[in-house]
C-alpha cells in the first residue's frame, strides 16, 4: 500500500511538471502567436499583429497578380529605440530604388538592410492582404510600398495604428491607384 502512495504522488509530481514545462515551453515556442482571452496571452506575450486589406481607390482589393509587381507594407517606429525591425526616421531620404533595396528576406545579415520580410514588413498576397506579426504593443506608422516595371510609388501612414497584447489590428491601407 506505501508504494502504490508513494507512485501515486510520484506520478502527480511528475503530470505537475510536464504540465509546467509544456506552459512554459508554449511561452517560449509560441510567443509570437497571436489570439484573445487567456490562451492569447499565454501564447503572446511579445505583442500582437496588424493585417488588413490594401485597397484601390474604389476600395477593391489590390491583388499582388504580376509577377514582375511587388507590393509590400513595412513598419514605421516613431520610437527610435522600439525593440522590432521596422523602418525609422531617415527613410525617407532614400530614393525608392535604395528603399525597395533595403527591405530584405527574413534573415539577411548584409549592413544594407533596413527591414526585413516576415519580420517588419510583408508582402501583400494575392488577394491584397498583409499581416504584421509579433508586434510590440505600442503606436505604430506604416509605409506602403508598390513597385511595377515602369513606375514606383510609397505611401507613409504616420499614426496608423496601436497595437494592444495578443490582439489583431486591423487597418486597411487605401490607395489612389485603380485596377483595370
């Protein structure tokens, strides 16, 4: 009878750490996945997310179809010290070859990066979405950036959105350019 106690308590210390390091192995491991209620916040304790809709000026979508057309949004950090890879002040003065050339594939070293994909920016998919992830809450401008053979165009949105602990923002980004 003292071993079968002894395996029983044995046995529930056992369940009662496995069960601690699956939280906080989910901590570490899932950090930057996003939802609402406690799961949320157990699973997101970086930050949030920002996805929305980039739109035409009827407001259709505006669908990444061509090859050769990368549309891309990118963060903006207003606070210089802000602890993601985002564009900061100073971008601006790049000409939009220089700029498109300094957003770079996530994990890419090289010094000429400004941001990176998957990280600070993203590319708009083919139906005109994006979706920023593991966001630090804070405020945050985004810049929308559009590159077709023959034309370029950016668009910054200084105080576009404000990013809350294991939430979504949703903020679609308007454009003056029309589909045919």
């Amino acid at each position: 009878m003292k071993n079968q106690r002894l395996l029983i308590i044995s046995c529930a210390g056992l369940f009662l750490i496995a069960a601690c390091v699956l939280i906080a192995g989910g901590v570490f491991v899932w950090q930057g996945a996003t939802g609402n209620g406690l799961m949320g916040f157990l699973f997101s304790s970086t930050g949030g997310s920002i996805a929305g809709v980039v739109k035409d000026k009827s407001g259709d979508p505006l669908e990444n179809i061509f090859d050769e057309e990368t549309i891309i949004v990118a963060l903006y950090c207003k606070d210089e010290k802000a602890d993601i890879d985002c564009l900061r002040s100073g971008f601006t003065d790049l000409d939009l070859d220089e700029l498109f050339e300094a957003v770079c594939d996530k994990g890419d070293t090289s010094g000429d990066c400004l941001v990176h994909l998957d990280e600070g920016a993203a590319l708009v998919d083919e139906d005109g979405g994006y979706r920023l992830d593991n966001v630090p809450a804070g405020d945050y401008g985004l810049v929308f950036m559009l590159k077709t053979p023959g034309m370029m165009q950016t668009r910054y949105i200084p105080n576009a959105v404000s990013v809350e602990l294991g939430e979504t923002t949703l903020y679609d980004i308007l454009t003056d350019l029309k589909r045919k």
